[in-house]
C-alpha cells in the first residue's frame, strides 16, 4: 500500500503503518490520521511528538500505555487518565498514535 502526500508517495504496511519511519513528516501525520479519521489537536501532536522522541532518542522505545499518561501528565500538568487519551485516539494511544506519528507497528498484548 502506499499514500501520497504533497506529491510524495510513502509507502504503508497492510496495517497501514509506514514502512521506513524516516519518511514521517507533519504532512505525512495529518494524512494518517485523516486516514484513521481523527482532527489532529494540540494533544494529539504532544502524544505525537512524545512517542517519536521516545523512538528516535531512547533506543527504539514505544512505551506502555502507563509510562505515557505518566509523561504525559508532567506535559499537561495534571495526569490524564485512560480514558482521556482513548478519546484521542480510540483504537489504543500506543498503537494508533504510533501509527500516525510515522512509527512500526506495536505487537504486544495490552496496553498498560
């Protein structure tokens, strides 16, 4: 599969996630996520940019669901709860949010 963006074609695995992480871009997150049908807020771009800083700049991590309401509070200022980034993104925060901040797909059970 693959996407076009401002002219660019980027492939996509069948699940929908890109196939080489450096081709993200801030374009390439609003096509994803108009894909998965979410209106990108400042919140979603601060989970965003959270899970590619862990990615890029802590060995490749994705982080548990638990470790990102955590950093996520320290952000905002008061500790969101499961249900508060479920609203963002409704198919699971480290999943979907993986997805559209351009990284490999996640494959353990739960999320916590």
């Amino acid at each position: 599969m693959a996407i076009e963006v401002k002219g660019r074609t980027i492939e996509t695995t069948e699940s929908g996630y890109l196939v080489d992480h450096t081709a993200w871009d801030e374009d390439v997150a609003l096509a994803l996520a108009a894909i998965e049908g979410i209106e990108l807020s400042d919140k979603h771009w601060d989970i965003i940019h959270y899970l590619r800083d862990e990615y890029n700049n802590n060995s490749q991590n994705q982080p548990m669901e638990r470790a990102l309401l955590k950093d996520m509070g320290k952000r905002w200022g008061n500790k969101p709860t499961s249900k508060d980034v479920y609203l963002l993104f409704p198919l699971a925060p480290t999943k979907q949010g993986t997805k559209i901040a351009g990284l490999p797909e996640v494959h353990r059970k739960g999320g916590y």
